[in-house]
C-alpha cells in the first residue's frame, strides 16, 4: 500500500488503573499493508494553544513517511497533496487528533504536513521513515491562499509560528520532487480508518 493517508486506530485495554495501547507493532502494520519502516521518533511540546507548525517535507533522498499522534491536548493535523500529476494535487484533509482519542495519522512521503494545537500544552510525537537532513528540509507557506486551508483559528488571532514557517515560500514557488505513482491514492474528504 502506498500513498495513502490513513488514520490508525490502536486498541485501548482498559481497566480501573486506566488503559495500554500498543501504538506501533512493525509485524501488524506490515500485515495491514503499511511498508514503511521507521527509523527515528520526534516529540514536540507547543506551550501555546494556536501554535501551528507546518506545512512541512523533506526532499529525497530523505523524504520522510510519517506516524503521527498527540500525546497531550488536542491538534488539527493538516496533510497536503503535493505528487506532481495527482488527481488531488494541491488539495488538503484535516483530522483532529486528540491524547483522549490515541488516534494516529499516517503521512506517506508526497504530502506536506503540519498542525495547530488546539489546547495550550499540546504534545505531539511522531516516527519517520528517515533521518532528518537540514539540507533536505522544505515546505510551504501554512496559510497559501492556493492551497486555502481552513484552520480553526479565531478572528483575529493569529498563530504562534516560527521565524522559519513564517518564511516559507507558496506552493506554486516549489519545485515538487513526488509523482503520483501507479497504485497510489488521491485524497479524499477524509483518510481511510486502518485498525491493525
């Protein structure tokens, strides 16, 4: 299965101690068709709400699938489709993903990313399937008037970005190194639930 954003559902065993989740198992994932093996784990802390992050990719040789999850607060995770030649080319879908939930989003590497928080003190970790390369990273500006992403801010206040995201160039100004391949998966209204 490749490039196709996928929301992963992991089992919850609760009781009155509260719960476990096995949140990456690589044998039930390769079953359930999710190739990518992952190399290093990121964690991030945004102490404001309304930080926004993103929209962010790494060129090959390093281009970078992603699993992504919040591990504390809420978030509004963004995932742009950015294969030359697809059918969903420049086009988003948006999934809130919650500690409370334990929902995690797979990003295939074609697609920028990024995210608001939703609560102040939000804590997101994710896996990639490559090493980071400062050489290689890249991305687009998070409020591209092509792309039009609806982020849930309120009027008027605008997010907490870095100096680097502030500085980020429009889509039409990047140069995409992905096609969409045979086999691979336009997006749609929403990613496919994957429960492995």
């Amino acid at each position: 299965m490749t490039g196709e954003v996928l929301l992963i559902r992991p089992r919850r065993f609760e009781d009155d101690r509260g719960w476990f989740s096995e949140t990456y198992n690589e044998r039930n994932f390769r079953q359930a068709g999710l190739e990518s093996r992952f190399v290093q784990d990121n964690h991030s802390l945004s102490r404001e709400k309304y930080t926004l992050r993103g929209l962010h990719f790494q060129r090959p040789p390093f281009a970078q699938a992603k699993l992504v999850r919040c591990s504390k607060g809420r978030i509004f995770d963004v995932t742009v489709d950015i294969r030359t030649g697809s059918p969903s080319f420049g086009g988003w879908i948006s999934t809130e993903l919650s500690a409370e939930g334990g929902e995690q989003l797979f990003v295939p590497a074609g697609f920028l990313h990024g995210f608001l928080t939703l609560t102040p003190e939000a804590e997101v970790i994710y896996k990639v399937s490559d090493f980071y390369d400062g050489a290689s990273d890249a991305g687009v500006r998070w409020d591209d008037p092509a792309i039009a992403v609806n982020w849930p801010l309120l009027e008027g206040v605008p997010p907490t970005l870095s100096a680097k995201d502030r500085g980020l160039p429009l889509l039409a100004a990047i140069d995409s190194p992905f096609m969409f391949q045979p086999g691979d998966v336009p997006l749609t209204e929403a990613p496919r639930e994957l429960r492995p």
